[in-house]
C-alpha cells in the first residue's frame, strides 16, 4: 500500500455501546447518539446478517452522517479454523453473508477475531486447524476485495482465540494468507493481556494496522482502568496510523445475547451510555 492509498483517519463508536440489538428503534438510537457524541463511524454487529435491515441502515447513516463498519464473529458451528470441512464451509457462507450485508449499507471495514471463533479453546490450534482458516481467509479476502472490502482480522486473547494473540503472530498469519485487502486489527484491551507493552505490537506491524479497537482492561470508562493509552496512541503516531480508531465497550445493562455471553460481560461497567461515548471520543481525540 502506498502513503496515497491511507485509509481515513475515523473516530468509531461499536453499536454496543448504545443498543444490544439492531431494530430500528435500537438502530435509530446508536446512529443519532453517535453522531450528537461526534463519532464519524459507527460499528455494527453483523453476527446474524439477516437482522440488519440495510435499507433502513442506510438511511440512517445518511441521516446522522456517518460512516459504517461491520463487527463479525464466529462460533464453533462456523469457525473456520475447524478441522471439519463442512463447519469451515459454514463460516464462509455465513461471512460472506455479512460481507453482502455490509456492502449493501456502504462501509468498507470488515472487522472482528473472526480467523477463529470467539470461544475458550481447549487446545492449541493444530497445523490443520491453521490451513483451513487460512485458505479460507483468502477466499473470503477475494470475494470482499470484489466489493471493495477490507478485511481486518482482530488479534484477541488466549481465552476468546487459539490460533494467534499477539500481533506478530498476526504478521505472520497475514503473509500465509498474502492478500492486500486483509490487515491486522489491534485492540488496547486484548494487548493489555497478551503485549510485551503497548508500543512493540504496534511498530512490529505498522502499515499492516487497518483497524484499532480501543478498550478498557474492564472493558468501561477509558482512563480508569489499567491499559497505558498515553503509550499506545504515542505508537500509533509513530507509524502515522491512519485509519478507524473505535471505542470499544460493554456493560451488563446494553446486552447482545451472543456477544455478551461470549465476551463474559458479567458486570455492570457503565449506565449511561451518552456520559460514556462522549467521555470516550474526548479521551481519544485528546491522544490522537
Ligand atoms: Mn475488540
């Protein structure tokens, strides 16, 4: 990728900060609430494409003027990375489901761990379990680079993936999948787990960066808990990031079924949704 192919620098927000599902009332709710906290981006969850209606979707980003990315996720009966054929074939046809979806409501950012499932694995992944998900990365990398697509893989802790961690092993993930629209999504609050830091991650995958998640180690307020965000966001200048950069956070009172249960969201982090987000884009513009 050369300087001029840069990615817009875009404040995100994920859907889940405002509304645990996307009826047009919760959507209504997440765009309009976004857009007042001054977010460019917002991130919708499209785990189950066929609840999001993307006429309705468009419409709404229109309205409150923002851009879309599109949250995906796996899960044992659709990971890729499975030994069984059948299950691999299933989390294509369900990926390419919300890559049509997400092309549909017009955003360009496919994002989310989804080179695995979101579980607790048991084992390390074997040799075969890495070749099915990589052969399958390249296929969904092409039919998302048909519709101007990129795909970022986000790079997440021991508990939620067994096939990479850290984002050198992300590097070295990306070079078997060899693709130009596939890049490495970070995220502050799995680094804060699994980094040596917050700056070596970052520079060691530099221009691979196309998407940053930015997390609290509890997953609430930014600033009170322990990830070093001063370090982060000063790496990130480092390598004159320029891409999304999206809140990420989630509270037992906002509840996706799925996504809750499986990012173990016990707790109540936060109530008030509008404090939060705005809080959050004041923290992260004050960086960056
Ligand atoms: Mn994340």
């Amino acid at each position: 990728m050369s300087i001029s192919d840069k990615k817009p620098l875009e404040f995100g927000g994920h859907s889940l900060v405002w509304a645990g599902d996307w009826s047009p009332k919760s959507a209504r709710f997440a765009a309009s609430s976004a857009h007042k906290a001054g977010y460019d981006l917002i991130e919708i969850l499209i785990a189950e494409p066929e609840k999001i209606d993307a006429a309705m979707t468009k419409d709404l980003l229109a309205e409150f003027n923002l851009k879309a990315a599109g949250c995906f996720v796996l899960t044992a009966s659709t990971d890729i990375s499975s030994a069984d054929k059948s299950i691999v074939k299933a989390g294509e046809e369900l990926a390419r489901q919300a890559i049509d979806k997400l092309a549909a409501i017009g955003g360009v950012e496919f994002d989310g761990p989804f080179a695995s499932s979101l579980q607790p694995y048991e084992q390390p992944a074997t040799k075969e379990n890495r070749a099915n998900s990589v052969g399958a990365m390249k296929r969904m990398a092409d039919y998302a680079a048909d519709k101007g697509i990129n795909l970022n893989i986000e790079i997440v802790n021991r508990y939620e993936s067994n096939l990479m961690n850290t984002a050198k092993e992300g590097l070295l993930y990306l070079e078997e999948v060899d693709k130009p629209n596939v890049y490495l999504h970070l995220d502050t609050y799995h680094m804060n787990i699994e980094e040596d830091g917050m700056v070596e991650g970052v520079l060691a995958a530099a221009d691979r960066i196309g998407y940053v998640h930015i997390g609290e180690s509890h997953r609430g307020y930014l600033g009170t808990g322990n990830v070093d965000f001063d370090s982060f966001f000063g790496a990130l200048k480092t390598i004159n990031y320029s891409g999304p950069i999206t809140f990420e956070s989630f509270s037992s009172v906002v509840v996706d079924p799925a996504l809750s249960n499986a990012l173990r969201i016990w707790r109540n982090l936060w109530d008030d949704s509008h404090d939060l987000a705005e809080k959050a884009i004041k923290f992260m513009k004050a960086r960056y």
